[in-house]
C-alpha cells in the first residue's frame, strides 16, 4: 500500500508561482514512476507530468518550460515547481505513483490550484 498527500495548493495570481509537494508513506524506491494528473470543472482529467525512478520527466506540451517535476528519494517527495501560471492551470492536482510489476495506481486525494486576479 502506497499514501500519497499532497500540499502546496492556493489560489496565486497569473504569472506566480507555486510548488506543489506529494509526500508518499513508503519508500519511493520501489515506484517506477510519480507524476501529476490534473483535472478542472467539467473536463477530463489530464497529465502534467511525469518523472522515472531514474529522474527522467516528461511534460504535458501545455506546462512544457513552465513546470518542473523533481523527486527527493530520502524525503519520499515529489515536486512540481510551477512557474508562469496561468488561468487554464487552475484545477485539482492529483499525485500519482505507479510501483515497478504492476498497473495498478495510486492515488493522493488532490489539493486545488486557482490561478485568478
């Protein structure tokens, strides 16, 4: 079993900046890969990013140069240093970790980013 909780959420004005942490209740050294979904009213949910138990990430094209994923493996955290935001990025934030052998998911419960003047 894996917990995930996320912090970092908020509401910030167009063009700030957040960071957003997904703290996990294991050791991440068993999970192939962490990332981010995100979901806002009335639409699918959708992948930000993604970052391999090697550190390799991968970025949706719309927050490509915006948003920086990281993990620390000795504080069991994943990072999305999100910079440059923009309306269009307000939404749900759901972490997400996928563990090596198996399809299976687990998820965080969200924390809610509003990017508004």
């Amino acid at each position: 079993q894996v917990q995930l909780v996320e912090s970092g959420g908020g509401l910030v004005q167009p063009g700030g900046s957040l960071r957003l942490s997904c703290a996990a209740s294991v050791s991440i050294l068993g999970i192939n890969k962490m990332g981010w979904y995100r979901q806002a009213p009335g639409k699918e949910r959708e992948l930000v990013a993604t970052i391999t138990s090697a550190g390799s990430p991968n970025y949706a094209d719309s927050v490509k140069g915006r948003f920086t994923i990281s993990r620390d493996n000795a504080k069991k955290t994943v990072y999305l240093q999100m910079d440059s935001l923009k309306p269009d990025d307000t939404a749900v934030y759901y972490c997400y970790a996928n563990p090596y052998y198996t399809d299976y998911i687990y998820w965080g419960p969200g924390t809610q980013v509003t990017v508004s003047s």
